[in-house]
C-alpha cells in the first residue's frame, strides 16, 4: 500500500518513508529495534538527513524531512515495492533477503548495495559518535516502508473508524493483547452489534501483516444456509490474514 504517497497527497510518484533505525546485526539475521526506544531528536534527525541526501540523490531519490523518524523519499527506485511496516519487522528477525526484497533481482541487488552505503555513511556521523558516548543507540540504518505509487487523490471517509489498540506496538506480549481484545470486545465491538441488530449497514474489517478482511451482514438464502453450516470462528479468519 503506498501510505507515504497517501499521507501526503503526492499522486504519480513513487513515494516511501524513510525512518533512522537501529539494526542488531546477527550471525544470519537482523533484529530492528523497536522505534520508540531510539528517541531521535529533530536536530538529530535533520543532521542525519543532510548526511545521506547527496548519496541517495546519486540513485536518483530526493528526501524532505517530515517528522523526527520518518523522511519523505521520492523516486522510480521506490517503484513496485513491497514493504513491511516497523512495527511488523521489530516483532521478528530479519533476513538479507527480506531486507532487499524488490520485484526484479537488479532492483533488489540496487537496494543491497544502497543499504551497504548507507551503513558505512552513517557509521562515521557524529551524530552517532554523539548518541554512543550517551548511552544511546546509533542510527546505523533507514527503513522503508509505505512505497508505491498513488494514481488518484482517495477521499476520507469520516465514517471509518480505526481502533489500533491491537496494533504490535500496544501489544507486546500475550496478556497485553487479549486485555486489548477485551476491551474493544466490551465498547466497539459491543456498538457495532448493537447497530447491527438496529438493521443498520455495518462493517467490520480485520486487518493482517498480510492482508484485511471485511466482515458484513449478508442477504438471501444462500448466505443464511452458509451461516448455518459454516460459522466463521475468529481463530480461521486470523489464519487468513
């Protein structure tokens, strides 16, 4: 999904965000450190950006600086690319291969080598050197995330509403994520049923590391007799995304 191009109302160019990361290098993976432990700075931020702009301009990208952890990347490099979010990536560990994911092996050994670069650039900044000596962890890395290309403006809805509390970052471990369930069982879902019995037009979409799902009232008798047999349990629709 091109969230980078969708945030910022940018239509027919490839768009991502770039975010300062820290890596935990491995014998043969990668572990992302969670962002809220890196607490980057503006001027932090801002002094990194400027370090690595004329080398990602070389590859044709040119960055704008948004917030403390993400940057604005544009570019035909950002093209076709499938990436995941932070909060997905810092649950697991990482492989080269997922890292340089690309869909076509030029691309993908173009963005190894980019990686490579940018390392070894941010290895030498004294930002880092400044944020080492404090105990805090380098930024040796910038993820992307949110790529692709928005063809046409999407208009919000206002009717959608969006509960995040099951997000991994509000749920890092078991208890964490059923207390979360609990409670949007006991308010969201709980209105959402209460409308639903009321005969109005409702939806409700299970988003996945994957893909989403949507959930609405169906019609016919094709749809009861389905229900009747089939019912749908949480743990099969969580299996699909």
């Amino acid at each position: 999904m091109p969230w980078a191009a969708f945030d910022t109302a940018t239509l027919g160019t490839p768009c991502a965000w770039l975010r300062p990361c820290h890596w935990q290098l491995g014998m043969d993976h990668i572990t992302l450190l969670p962002p809220k432990q890196l607490l980057l700075t503006e001027a932090e931020s801002r002094a990194l950006l400027a370090a690595v702009q004329p080398l990602l301009q070389e590859d044709g990208l040119t960055l704008t600086y948004q917030r403390p952890d993400a940057w604005l990347a544009q570019g035909e490099l950002l093209r076709g690319l499938t990436t995941w979010s932070m909060a997905r990536a810092a649950q697991q560990p990482l492989t080269r291969e997922v890292l340089s994911h690309a869909p076509t092996p030029a691309q993908s050994a173009h963005l190894r080598r980019l990686q490579n670069e940018l390392q070894m650039l941010l290895y030498t900044q004294p930002v880092n050197d400044a944020r080492e000596q404090a105990r805090q962890p380098p930024v040796n890395a910038l993820w992307t995330e949110g790529a692709g290309v928005l063809d046409h403006a999407i208009a919000p809805n206002p009717a959608v509403q969006v509960d995040a509390r099951l997000a991994p970052a509000a749920t890092p471990d078991l208890a964490a994520w059923q207390a979360a369930w609990q409670a949007i069982d006991a308010d969201s879902v709980a209105q959402l049923a209460q409308q639903l019995a009321a005969g109005a037009d409702v939806r409700l979409t299970l988003c996945g590391p994957r893909r989403a799902i949507t959930l609405k009232r169906g019609t016919g008798l094709g749809f009861r007799v389905s229900s009747l047999f089939s019912p749908q349990r949480l743990s099969s629709l969580r299996e699909q995304l």
